[in-house]
C-alpha cells in the first residue's frame, strides 16, 4: 500500500502531498522536512529507494522535480517506479508536455488526476487512456456549469436593465 | 500568455511566489488568510470554490487553515459538480480521519453515494477511500457493497478500492465483501480487474474463509487463466509498457497467487506451469519486466516448495545480483534475505557478490548487503567475512560505521570459535572504530578478557601496542578510539605486570620491550588528555593505584600524578585522587591485599546484568507480576512475600542488604528502585529473586505443575529459608544445593560459569490436550541469544499426526527453528516431540522476548490449527 506521495521541487518546495494513512499536520511537515533532507541530497547514480522508519521511499526525479511514493517493506518497488511513470505520463500528455509550473499554477489538476490513479493507496487504474477521457468528462462537466452560471447572470442582467 | 495564468486564483500563487523572503511570503499569506476568513464571515458563496483553491495551496506551503474546513463542508453539500468537486478535494487535503469534523460529511457522503451523476458517485467514492474512519466505513459499507455491481465500470473499480479501506479499518465487514469481489475476477475492464484482485487480496489477508473460498479450484483456475492470457496477450496500445500488456495487472495477480499459494500444496501445483513461464519468457531488458520477475521471484518463493521453480527463481536473483542497474540488484538483496530461509545454500554461493555490495557507493544497497552477509554468517565462515567487513571498516563513509561496528561486534560475539580470535577481533574494531563501539560490548570484552587467564598476557600487550602505534596521532585516539584506551588501561593496570616482564608470551607474538615507566606514560596521557572523559579518567586513576602497587619504583611518579587530580572540578575524581594518594602515602601495608588482580569476572553475571537493565517495571509492578506459567496462579506469591515482609521488619538492615546481595549474585535488575533498603520494592524484588532460585534448584519437570504447587509444598519453602539462612555466617545444613549455589558465588574461588544463568521453565502453550514447554539457556559469552528446548506432550486418548509447530518473532528478535525430533505425537502424555530453538535479542536486556506460535496436527486424519502468543518468558532473555 502507498502510504503517501510528495512532490518535491529541488529546492525543497512542496508541490504536492497525498496522505492515504493518517498524520497529524504536525507529523506531515516533519515527515517532509525529514525525507527531502535525504532525497535531494542523493546522487544521481544511486538506486531510487531509500529505507525510512521501517518504509520504503521510492523516488524518480523529472526535471526539477522529485515524485516520491512511501509504501510498506514488502511491496514491490520496482512497481512503484512503473506507477510513479505512469502517473507523470498522463500528467505529460494532460498538460501537453508538463513543466513544474503547470502543476504549481494547476495543483489542482494533478489532484485530480492522481485521484483517477490512485485510492487507499492502491493503484485504480492502468490504462492512461481511460485516465485522460475520465478527467476530460469531469472538465467539461465544470466547463458546461460555468457557462450556464454565466448565461444565467447574463440574463438576469438583462432583465434587470 | 503562459498556460498556467489561465485559473482563477493565479494572483495569489503569482504574488506569493514574487516573495523574496520567509516574511514577505508570510505576510502575502496572512493578508490572504484574513480576505478568505472575512469571505466565509459573509458566507459568500460565488468565491467560495476559489477561496477553497488558494486555501489548498496554503495548506501545502504548510500554514493552518483550519478555518476553512467547514467550507469543503458546505462545498460538498451544495448541489452542483465544480462546487463538490474542489469540495471533496478540499475535504481529502486538509482533513484526515482522526478529526471530528469529519463525522458531518457522513450524511453528504452518503447522498452523494447515491447521485444519479456517475461523476458525482466518484467523487464521493474517492473521498471515502482515501480518509474514511472506522466509524464511517461502518456506515457506509452497504452503500459501496452495492456500488460493486454498477453498470459503468469506471464506478465498480473505485468501489473496490474503497472496500479495501472498508475492511481494513472494519475487518468484521471482509465477508460481507467476498462474493461481490469474486464476482469482480471475472471482468474484462482491466481497472475493475486490478482492483477486484487486489480487493481479494486484501480480503484474503483479514479473513480465513475468504482464503479458503478463493483456494478452490473454481477461483484458483480462473486466476491462472487470467494470468495466462495477460502473458500471452497480442500488442494491446492502451496497455503496453515496453512489449509487455499491463504489467500492473501480471504483478496484482502475481500477488493474489503469492497469498493463496502460501500453506497450500493443491494450489501451490496449480500455478506451477504459469509461474514457469512468467519466470521464462518475460523481457528483462525494461524496468516493467524486472518489476514482474520480482514478484514472480517472490511469490515462487513463498508457496509451498517446488525444487524446478526455486531454481528459476534463484537463477533470476544471481541475474539480478550482477546487474549493473543499482534498482535491479538492491532489490535483488532485498529478495536474497528472504531466499535465505527457502535456501541458505544457494544464497551463500553469491556471497562474494554480496560482500562488495557492502562496499557499494550507495548508502540504500550498503544497509541492504550489510543485513544480508549478517544472516549469512555461520561458524564456517566468521573468520574470512569478520576480516573483510573490518577491513572495509577502515575505508568506509563516517555515517555508515556505526551500523557496521555493531554488526560486526554481534557476528563475533555470536560466532568466535576461540577466545584469542574474539580479543583480536575486538581490538581491531575498537582501533578503526572505538566512538562507534556500544559501552556493553566492550564491557563484554573486558569481562571476556578477564576469563582467558592464559591470555592476559598476551592480550595486554597487544592493547599497549595498539595504543603506542597511534600514540602519534594521539588527539585522534581520543576522538576516535575511547573506548579502546579505556579497555587498555583496565588491562595495564590489572595485567601490567604481565606487560613488562612479558609473562605467557604466545608464540605468535612479536616479542616487545616495555619498562614500568612506559606502561605508566600511557595511563598518564589518558588521564591528562584533555577529550578524555570522566570514566576514561576514572578508569586511568584506579589503574595508576594498581601499578602503583605492582610498579614499587614508579610509585612515587604514579602518587605525583593522582595528586595532580587533587583539584578536580569533578566530585569523582577529586575524592579517588584523595583517597588514593593516602593509600600510596600512608597505608603502604594494605596497599597490596587492597589493588591485588580483580577476581575473574562471572560471565553468567554479567551477562545477566546486561539483561538486568530492563525498565523498572520489574520492580514497581505489584508482586504478582512474577513471570509464573501461563501468568496463573498468583496468589501463591503471597506466603513468600510474607516470609520476607516478616523478616524485613523484625530486623530492617539484614534483611534488605540481604536482598541485595541476592540479587547482586544472581545479577538480577539492579535498578536503582529495588536496591534502596526500607522501600516496599525490595521484598518484591526478593521474591523474584527466590523465585529464580526455586526454579533453579527444582527439577525442570516441576515446572510443568503450576506454581502454587512449588510454593506451597513444604520442602520447597524449607529451601528458600535456607535461602536467607545461607546469607548468615553460619550457613545450615540443608537444601544443599541452594548452598552450593552461593557458594559458586564466593568471590575467592575461581569457577568460570560457562553455562551462563539459570532461567525459569515456562508453560509457553497449553490447551486441553496439548502443553508445549519451553526450557531455557544461553550459550556462554552470547548474553543476546537464548536456546530454548521446546517439549510437546499430548494428553488426550488420540495419536497427533503431520505436527508442525511455527513461531514467528518481532523485529528485534531472530529466531532460527532446528528441525523437530519428529512429526507425530504419542498418545496420552507417552513420549514427546522436542524442538530446539534459538532467538537472538537484538533488543537484549531493553525487551523481554515475545512469540507468536501456531501448531497444527492431523487428528484423526481432521486438520487442527492452534494458535497462541507467548508473552510469559523470563523477563531478561
């Protein structure tokens, strides 16, 4: 089971974090704090799994970004590498070629995508197709709300000319 | 324009990332904090799925948005899908399960459980997966068991995943879970299929019936025909990773085959085939492949034993082992330490291999190989991997040193076959690395060093030397090797003797030329070396009185130099330097009985003392926590507890000082509570004491009986007066063997206890018919491991066939399990099957010992399982 994912930027910056077990906020930002010391500090040649508090921590860094996955020792960590892949696919073909900034200035985006990948901690989802058409059918579902919203107002800006 | 400026809440996250310091971003935040509480005053609602947005990215830079929980609340409980959508996304982020709030979203939970918008059935689904309580899921189950059976298959596969979550936080509701979870296996929807198998699994893990049911050949066959057709499927675009079809959906399988496999012969034959051919043909050339042949590697590994496959599976680790890709061969490690079990052979043949992973670049696969060699260490090979890690520990990075001292320290302690190996060993530990060596264990040395009475010469001047070589570099001996400067000026001052006339000079030796002028230079330097500590000090001032005796010629250099401590700031030493400088001034003609050599320190002791540091527990518990069998029978206690209560008040001091000295001998707990004389502890303490006593004395059979038998019959409390009268002058005559035992004690007899200490037989299981029971000891100079001898008797009318008794430990424990005397069990107590285990406490003297055990036997040819824990061991295994 994944316990937790944490996005982290090179300099230490969170740009996203999913708690699938319970932690207090306090824990959190210690459980943050702690594990990018030990991330960002790693050389580039090394394996891309770290032993933490009797957990794995599985990393992949893209660009300037670190995608890390906690999950329990027996879990197969090669997998999560997979899973972490995965996930920065559909983030990729999402956002057309996906840079740090888009999930900065759209976090909400990558939410909602990982939500489409991931509940409980387990993976929901392999096909990336199916991913992107679920998360296009939910936009434009908010889309269609926003435009009744705004022709509803029109009208009633009319009618109180 | 970028891309990113598009959503509405990108003027915060602009302004804030305009920041230039820690305040300027704070103050950015507060004055947003405050728009968006104002906002939630006047319950605005058109802003409020923007002012939820900005909270989130607040909530991320870790500041506290407490204040806006109750809006996801609202946001969730207003009708239309944008509103639930960031609601809910609020609701995952900034809550989590332990806060009461969460309790309100039940109901809108549960509505929106039942929505006629799919997306909307989603939303809710995700949520409840990622943070529901127990509380909740109670609630909520029959919703989502019937969410199993939606029509659209994007609904079924996140009600699976929240069932996980379900039965996880209520295990009770597993069962309710297994038929609709079948009926998932038979899917073609690669989503509902992931997670219909790893709902199986999950349910498989909490619920026996749930594994029974999905053992049978109906399930198991459709399984491996799912897997088979995965494996054997056509290019799939939508499910392709490098030429393979989903391998998430060959590892999820792979899974569910790993748990219904394990224990179960019949199934473990069923997947044979397909676990070959998985093992076999799959690509290894790409990440997914290597993620596949693990957990094929891994699920080969746990069902029940087939020699063609383990092979395979044995073959792919060696693979692995020499890949150059550092993944590959971590988690190759990872898996050789489950081998290790399965095939102890096979994995020393990579044993090399695996000792210069050891010596990797990378910290993850250093830990990993470490463990690994740890396991694999055996009598055969203790000399050749103990030289290659010290060797390597001269090399190796700071941090990773202390773990490698105590590995190797535990390995040669553990295994040394000879005393003289162990010392050598140890010395060169402490010389690389004496700041990461435990106070235990080079307290252990001193006490072993103490035992070889034919090496003390030998080894005293092996220390000199290792002192004198790095005398040069002498400001990093302090740093670094304390705690082989302390072991060094021990043995100069109780063997110096020995170091200057070169007394029991081993052929081995380089012979060596030391006045008594220089054995006291290198006692002076400890003491005056300002990184010196205080028990490095101290050490060096009683060392100084003993050379001063054995050293006539130097005695007025050594009384210049205790002198010098006159001063001291530090209470201790000032009164030793005191104190000392009279004995070498004034009472010449004690001196010498008074420094005379140190009796040789009982191992038996020490390393009970080294248990004894257990937490006051012992003593501060009420009297009846003794560790009696099966924890029954307390009462009994009581007739003990009086004697001593009687006794302590008609003469307090002899009594309590009495207690003491039991407990000294016996080395049990001396924690300061139970030493003091007068406080309530010490007659408690006493009766565990007369306890261990008891039992020692008593035959191990007695130990079958329950306690209240011991105590209360007439020779055994005969015995334990013995007990306090062997303590007077004047010991009695009777219970010989308690005599003899303080006798053993009597420090001017030089009798090396080698058995290590008695410990109490305990009941470990009993039921109506069966009584397993544990008989305890430790090998000597091994205080962290304990042997135990277990004794399986059957009292009922009927043979007991196919037995097999499994324990499983805590972390800190190892356990390794000899084979049994045999696998049937006569009838009605005639005979026994015994079993010798032996646990290494990693945790010794912090943690009592603690087991899991499960039985199982055929009787009349009908399967029987019984299960226990054994939480009644002596306290200080």
């Amino acid at each position: 089971m994944i316990h937790f994912v944490l996005l982290i930027s090179r300099q230490g910056k969170v740009r996203l974090t999913k708690w699938y077990s319970p932690y207090t906020q306090k824990e959190r930002s210690k459980v943050i704090r702690e594990l990018s010391g030990v991330i960002l500090t790693r050389g580039p040649k090394l394996c891309n799994f770290v032993e933490w508090r009797g957990y794995k921590v599985v990393y992949k860094r893209y660009a300037s970004l670190y995608f890390c996955m906690c999950v329990d020792q027996e879990d197969n960590e090669l997998e999560i590498l997979e899973i972490i892949h995965h996930y920065v696919e559909i983030l990729d073909r999402y956002f057309g070629s996906v840079c740090e900034l888009d999930l900065i200035f759209n976090f909400h985006k990558a939410y909602y995508i990982l939500d489409e990948i991931l509940i409980a901690g387990e993976l929901q989802e392999s096909s990336k197709k199916t991913v992107a058409r679920l998360i296009a059918a939910q936009d434009s579902l908010v889309e269609t709300a926003k435009e009744q919203a705004s022709s509803i107002s029109n009208i009633i800006a009319q009618a109180t000319k | 324009m970028g891309r990113w400026r598009s959503p509405f809440f990108a003027d915060m996250i602009r302004s804030i990332r305009a920041c230039k310091t820690a305040a300027e971003e704070r103050a950015v935040v507060r004055k947003e904090c405050a728009a968006i509480r104002a906002a939630i005053n006047e319950n605005d609602q058109d802003y409020r799925h923007r002012n939820l947005a900005k909270l989130m990215f607040i909530h991320m830079l870790g500041y506290p948005t407490h204040f806006g929980q109750m809006e996801c609340l609202k946001s969730i409980a207003s009708a239309g899908f944008p509103e639930k959508r960031i609601g809910y996304l609020g609701l995952m982020l900034l809550l989590d399960e332990r806060q009461e709030v969460l309790m309100l979203v039940t109901n809108s939970l549960k509505q929106d459980l039942n929505h006629t918008n799919q997306y909307i059935v989603g939303l809710a689904l995700c949520a409840l997966g990622n943070i529901c309580s127990a509380e909740m899921a109670r609630d909520l189950a029959p919703e989502v068991e019937r969410l199993l059976q939606f029509r659209d298959p994007n609904i079924r596969k996140k009600a699976a995943l929240c069932s996980i979550r379900i039965i996880k936080k209520v295990p009770d509701l597993a069962e309710n879970f297994i038929n609709p979870a079948a009926a998932l296996l038979k899917e073609k929807h690669h989503g509902v299929l992931i997670t219909g198998i790893q709902l199986v699994t999950d349910i498989c893990k909490v619920s026996t019936e749930a594994l029974e049911f999905f053992r049978k050949p109906k399930c198991l066959d459709g399984l491996v025909k799912t897997l088979r057709d995965v494996v054997n499927s056509p290019y799939a675009p939508e499910y392709d990773i490098a030429g393979i079809t989903d391998p998430f959906l060959h590892i999820r399988l792979l899974k569910l085959l790993h748990v219904l496999g394990q224990g179960d012969a019949d199934a473990s034959d069923c997947m044979n085939d397909i676990l070959a051919q998985v093992a076999t043909k799959t690509e290894s050339n790409k990440n997914a492949g290597n993620a596949i042949l693990y957990e094929c590697v891994e699920t080969i590994m746990s069902i029940e034993d087939n020699g063609g496959l383990r092979v395979l599976a044995i073959n792919i680790l060696g693979r692995f082992l020499s890949n150059r890709d550092n993944n590959i061969r971590y988690v190759a490690l990872n898996m050789l330490m489950k081998a290790i079990t399965v095939d102890a052979q096979a994995v020393q043949r990579h044993r090399a291999t695996i000792l210069e992973c050891v010596k990797d670049l990378d910290a993850s696969i250093r830990k990993r190989a470490l463990e690994l060699v740890y396991l694999l260490v055996n009598e055969s090979n203790v000399k050749p991997l103990t030289k290659e890690l010290i060797d390597y520990l001269e090399i190796s990075d700071q941090e990773f040193k202390g773990d490698l001292t105590a590995k190797i320290c535990s390995m040669v302690e553990k295994f040394s076959p000879d005393k003289i190996w162990y010392i050598d060993q140890m010395l060169k530990v402490l010389s690389e690395a004496g700041n990461f060596v435990k106070d235990e264990v080079w307290h252990a040395l001193i006490v072993v060093i103490s035992n070889a009475s034919d090496l003390h010469g030998y080894t005293v001047r092996a220390l000199y030397r290792a002192v004198q070589t790095s005398i040069e570099q002498i400001v990093l001996m302090f740093l670094h090797q304390e705690s082989l400067v302390r072991v060094a000026i021990w043995c100069i001052g109780e063997y110096g003797d020995m170091l200057v006339n070169n007394v029991g000079v081993l052929n081995i030796e380089d012979p060596i030329t030391v006045t008594e002028s220089d054995a006291v230079d290198v006692v002076e330097i400890a003491i005056k070396h300002h990184s010196s500590d205080i028990t490095t000090k101290a050490m060096a001032m009683v060392a100084l009185l003993k050379l001063s005796s054995r050293f006539p010629s130097c005695s007025e250099r050594i009384r210049d130099i205790i002198v010098q401590n006159k001063g001291s700031l530090v209470l201790e030493l000032q009164q030793r330097s005191i104190e000392f400088n009279s004995i070498v001034e004034k009472h010449q003609n004690i001196r010498s009985t008074l420094v005379e050599r140190m009796p040789v320190l009982d191992e038996a002791t020490f390393s009970g003392r080294r248990a004894g540091s257990l937490p006051a527990t012992v003593s501060t518990s009420s009297g009846t926590s003794l560790n009696l069998p099966n924890g029954v029978a307390k009462p009994a206690a009581a007739p003990l507890v009086d004697l001593l209560d009687l006794s302590s008040d008609d003469a307090p001091v002899p009594s309590s000082s009495g207690n003491d000295f039991l407990q000294d001998l016996l080395g049990v707990d001396v924690s300061p509570a139970s030493v003091q004389p007068g406080t309530s502890q010490a007659p408690k303490a006493g009766t565990d004491v007369l306890l261990d006593l008891l039992s020692i004395g008593s035959p191990p059979v007695q130990n079958n009986s329950t306690p209240s038998d011991i105590l209360s019959s007439s020779q055994d409390n005969k015995s334990s007066v013995a007990i306090l009268d062997g303590l007077s002058p004047a010991p009695s005559g009777g219970a010989a063997s308690m005599i003899d035992l303080l006798d053993g004690f009597v420090p001017n007899s030089p009798k090396p206890e080698d058995n290590g200490p008695a410990y109490p037989s305990i009941v470990a299981f009993e039921s109506s018919s069966l009584i397993l029971t544990f008989n305890f000891s430790k090998p000597p100079g091994n205080p962290q491991t304990t042997l135990i001898q277990a004794t399986f008797t059957n009292l009922s009318p009927n043979v007991y066939t196919d037995f097999v008794f499994q324990a499983a430990v805590p972390k800190f424990l190892q356990l390794h399990l000899d084979p049994a005397s045999g696998n049937t069990l006569p009838a009605s107590g005639n005979g026994s099957i015994t079993q010798t285990l032996r646990v290494t406490n990693s945790q010794h003297g912090k943690k009592p010992l603690v087991m899991r055990t499960r039985i199982a036997y055929k009787l009349n040819n009908r399967d029987v399982l019984e299960e226990g824990q054994i939480n009644n061991f002596p306290r200080d295994l």
